[in-house]
C-alpha cells in the first residue's frame, strides 16, 4: 500500500493558533493571580480582596494544572503531536474543581454581578471541546 500523506484543513490551524493564545492568557493569568503584589491587592475594592484571599490553596494548584495542561496541548496542538489529548486531559481534570468552586462555593457572583458564570462554563466548555479535538484530530491522523 502506497504511503498517502494526510491533509490537514486549515480550519484545524485556526482553532489550534486560537487555543494556544487563550491558553497563553490563562497562563499571563495564572501569574498575575498568583505574584500579585501587596500593593496591588490594596488597591481592590474590599470585596474583592475578600474574595480573592477567600480561595483555598488547593485551587491554586488546580489553577496551575489546567492553564499549563493546556497550554502544553495547544503546543501539542500545533506540533500534530497525539500527546496533546493527555495533556487537555489533565487540564479538564483540573479545570473542573476549580471552576466548581469558583461557580459554587465562592461569593464570586456577590461581587462581580450577574454574568459572572459565564467565563467558568465556557472555560469548562473549551476544556471539554479540546479533549473532542485532540481525539478527532488523532482519529483523522493529523496527531502522531
């Protein structure tokens, strides 16, 4: 049988380049969150520094798994490398505890307003899409 090389559309590009910069701003997220100096803690309206102090370390650590999980899958992503689908996995893994406590188990809707849901499902959402995408994307043998 004759070798046949797989074409891999350039929508796939898109979405690929699309979730390596969000999850590079999940990262440029990660940090901020977590070197935040004390001056700029200071200057949140109280309510917000409630909250942000508010969260358990543990969600801190999940935070860290899920924004560099998918990062390293986007990378993956990009380099058409199946090891991508491990990586969302652990991102997901992550992204789950950590949003259930943001969504549930915070005053976070107090402080910030109605709408505030919105960032923590499409995150989950996102989690769960390139999960689907890396595994569509070894099932068509774009990863290797």
């Amino acid at each position: 049988m004759e070798n046949q090389k797989t074409t891999i559309p350039k929508w796939y590009w898109a979405v690929a380049i699309f979730f390596l910069i969000w999850n590079l701003m999940g990262v440029g997220s990660f940090f901020q969150h977590i070197f935040i100096t004390d001056e700029a803690l200071q200057a949140l309206p109280a309510a917000e520094r409630e909250l942000y102090n508010s969260y358990p370390f543990w969600t801190k650590i999940a935070f860290a798994f899920a924004v560099f999980g998918g990062t390293i899958g986007s990378v993956g992503l990009v380099l058409k490398k199946k090891w991508a689908k491990s990586a969302f996995i652990v991102s997901l893994v992550a992204i789950i505890p950590q949003m259930t406590q943001n969504l549930f188990f915070t005053k976070a809707r107090e402080v910030y307003g109605p709408g505030t849901e919105i960032m923590p499902v499409l995150i989950i959402i996102f989690g769960v899409f390139l999960v689907w995408f890396s595994a569509f994307g070894i099932k068509k043998s774009w990863l290797q």
